[in-house]
C-alpha cells in the first residue's frame, strides 16, 4: 500500500452548531427541552455545542437537560457543570454521535456567575478535530480573563490542541468590535466571515441585533455554508438563536 493510500479522505460537510437554550425556557416561557431539540434536528448539525442547560435543578423540574436533548437527537452528551450546588448543576455540554475524546474540562476565572470550558478530540471519518465549546462572562474585564485563560498552555495554547484542527464555538458574549473578539480573530477564522454572506445576529431571538454566538476555526478549515434559524419556532424555543455553520476539511 502507497502512503498516500492510508490518508484519510478530505472531509466534506461537516456540520457545527452552537446555541445558548437559556435552560430550555423558550420566549413564551414554557419549559420544554424537545422544543430545543426539535430546532437542532432541523439543522443535521453533526456537533453541537450548547450553553445554559440545567442538569437536576428543581427550577427545570429535576431534568438532566443534556442527556435529554443527546437521546432525542441519537447522540452522545459531554456535559461540564460551571455550577454544582449540592445535586444541582448548571453548564455547557458538547453533543454528537462521532467517536470523542475528552481532552479537558474546566472552570475560567469568574467574578459571579462561574464560567467553564470543554473540549473534545472528534474523530470524523478518520480525521481527528479539537472542538471547544465555551461561555464567557457578561464584564468585559471578566472575559478578557477567560480568554487569556483558554489561549494558554492548559487548553489553546498546548501541543495537543496546536497538532489538530480545531473549532472553538460557544456564547462569547462578545460582538465584533470587542476586545475579545478581535484577539481571537488574530488567531483564528470568523466562520460566519468565510461564509460569503454578512455575517447576521444570533441575540435577543426575536429581534435579534446583536452577534454574541460564534463558530472560529483553524486555518485548514473552508466553509461551505452559515446558517441561523430564524423560523418560528427558534425564535420561540430559547433567547438565542443557533448559528450552524457547514465545513470541509482537506485530507493532508
């Protein structure tokens, strides 16, 4: 067998989305995570990264949000607590059915309501790909600091993550003209920038002004398309919208 024989095909049409579900409270006040998993179905985004999920908390009813919305869709949940009180958390969580890897899970430096990171290693038809997913602060100073914290050595800026492509999504809290924003757009690629469409706002949900919800990637990554739901029902199912963006990868 020629080297070239055992590379992996290029990756076509790899689907990402992220999406804040706001406890899976939607705008009409109803409670109701198969609303939330209902808007993601639509997308057939293949990793989705999620913020705001209750996890037996009795506001929500005691339900484990993460592992409901991963059953309804067929997949897999990695769930990371930013808050645990006693049997009741509160966080961000990665889902997909692909082969995964957890690499980390932490907390960032919080003043407040306590802030956290996760990141996965997916395989995807014989590729490796490091995906982050994360919710930053709503203080600027609060962010800057978390973002500091996730592009040292312990996550962004290890050799692990620097050896694979890599996709860091989540509720950034940050628009484009933040701060934050810009320096991780000095190392990575605004995906709704790559799309050849304007990029468009993900918050509040039914009138949405501001982009808070980003995709970046790493450069050996090509989009092929961006997509925000903005139908009826994901204007109705959280506070947020989701943004999906489509990926090719080249085999190297």
């Amino acid at each position: 067998m020629s080297p070239s024989a055992s590379l992996p095909t290029p990756l076509r049409g790899l689907r990402i989305l992220t999406y804040n579900v706001h406890s899976c409270i939607g705008m009409d006040r109803r409670l109701d995570p198969n609303r939330i998993a209902e808007v993601i179905a639509r997308s057939k985004a293949d990793i989705i990264a999620l913020q705001e999920l209750d996890v037996g908390r009795k506001r929500t009813g005691g339900v484990d949000q993460a592992h409901t919305i991963a059953t309804l869709l067929n997949m897999d949940a990695h769930f990371h607590p930013t808050l645990h009180v006693q049997e009741e958390r509160y966080g961000d969580a990665i889902l997909t059915a692909l082969p995964t890897r957890l690499v980390r899970a932490g907390p960032l430096p919080s003043v407040g309501e306590t802030r956290g990171a996760i990141w996965l290693e997916v395989t995807v038809h014989g590729h490796r790909v490091n995906v982050i997913n994360t919710h930053l602060g709503l203080r600027a100073r609060d962010r800057m600091q978390q973002l500091a914290t996730l592009l040292g050595e312990e996550w962004m800026g290890s050799a692990a993550f620097g050896a694979l492509p890599a996709i860091i999504c989540g509720d950034l809290n940050a628009v484009a003209s933040s701060s934050v924003y810009r320096r991780l757009a000095q190392r990575f690629k605004d995906a709704q920038l790559l799309a050849g469409r304007k990029p468009r706002p993900t918050f509040p949900s039914r009138f949405p002004i501001l982009r808070l919800d980003h995709i970046f990637v790493s450069k050996e990554f090509g989009i092929a398309a961006s997509d925000i739901s903005i139908d009826r029902l994901a204007r109705r199912a959280s506070d947020h919208l989701p943004l999906m963006v489509e990926l090719d990868l080249h085999a190297p």
